[in-house]
C-alpha cells in the first residue's frame, strides 16, 4: 500500500488489485476514516476531504489486504442473450453460444468499483481463462442495457454511449437513477448474478 498527495485534502493510495480496493474502501467506510468520499478502482482508493491527510496512512495501518465479503444478496439481472458478438464470445471461449449463456449466468460477480459512466459498475469475478479482448475499433454507439465483457470485467452500459467490450446481450435494468438510494443499482461491493431470460 502506499499513499500519495492527490491535492489538498486529497489522497490516493495504491494496491495490488481491484479486489484490495474494494476491500480497503469497505474497511475504512465501516472504521469512519475522515474522508468525505471513499472510491476504490482499479488498483487505487481516493480519500477525498480527509480531515488529517499527512496522518490518513496511520489510519489506515490496521487494514490488510483480503477480501472484504459482499453486502447484502445478489442483484440479478435478466439478460436477453442475443448481443452481436455472443459468436466471438462464444469462439474465444470454445464453446457454442449456449456455452456463453451457461457460463455467464453461473458466474459469482461482484461490483469492484464504478466509472466510466454514472452507474457503470466495473464486476468481478470472470476467470483468467474466460478473458475477452476488447474490439479493435470501438463502437461508436452502444445501446443502453447492453450487457458485455472485456478482459476480466463483466458490466452493463447504463446509458447508450461509445463502447469497446463484446455484447453478449441486454437488460432492462435501471443501472442510474438519481431518485433511488443509492442511485447506483451495483454500488461497489454488490454482489450480481445474470439470469437468462
């Protein structure tokens, strides 16, 4: 772990992986460490509006790094599987695109972080060994509620908007609304199951 200045107030520390993120981040919201906002991503969490930044490390000793378990039970997603590259899905991962479908909806994923886009949860959980290349040319226009995959992440575009993962399909979900608490409907540390249908 280490702790860098992201300007006043400000403080990004660095971690091994998504799963550390999302593990500190759960630790420190539970511990009330003065920060205003906690965001995990990637491989970092920002501590923005931290009371005391020069003493946030000393705070933050008595986290080690393992996986925080998810909260709550799973949101499911019904998915229409019929997303245009569900064949290249199913080519890389060799198997038949009723193979997709199977191996997709018996996945544990969880939202490690949110970005890109409000509501955009980045989930984790795709083995090493179903890992998609992203497209070579992004698409200009993704729909709204197209479910994809890219390298080791799983997620569903809240809103239509430029996109480079493979589509596997679509939902219905409503993934942002201001009006709910919380607006997002995969907050990091939710855990997601997608359900065929």
């Amino acid at each position: 772990m280490r702790a860098r200045s992201a300007g006043p107030g400000a403080v990004l520390v660095e971690v091994d992986d998504a799963a550390a993120a999302l593990s500190l981040a759960t630790w420190a919201r539970a511990r009330g460490v003065g920060a205003v906002e906690v965001v995990p991503a990637a491989a970092t969490v920002l501590f923005d509006g931290v009371d005391d930044p020069a003493g946030l490390p000393a705070a933050l000793a008595g986290w080690t790094p393992q996986q925080e378990p998810p909260t709550g039970g799973p949101v499911e997603i019904r998915v229409r599987y019929d997303g245009e590259d569900l064949d290249d899905v199913a080519r890389i991962w060799g198997t038949t695109r009723e193979g997709v479908v199977a191996r997709h909806t018996g996945l544990e994923l969880v939202s490690a972080f949110c970005g890109f886009a409000p509501g955009f949860a980045y989930l984790a959980g795709l083995p090493a060994e179903l890992a998609v290349p992203r497209l070579d040319t992004p698409r200009a226009r993704v729909p709204a509620g197209a479910v994809a995959v890219a390298d080791r992440w799983c997620g569903v575009y809240p809103t239509a908007s430029p996109g480079g993962w493979r589509i596997l399909g679509r939902t219905t979900a409503v993934l942002w609304d201001p009006d709910r608490d919380p607006p997002a409907l995969l907050a990091p540390g939710t855990p997601v199951r997608f359900v065929a249908g």
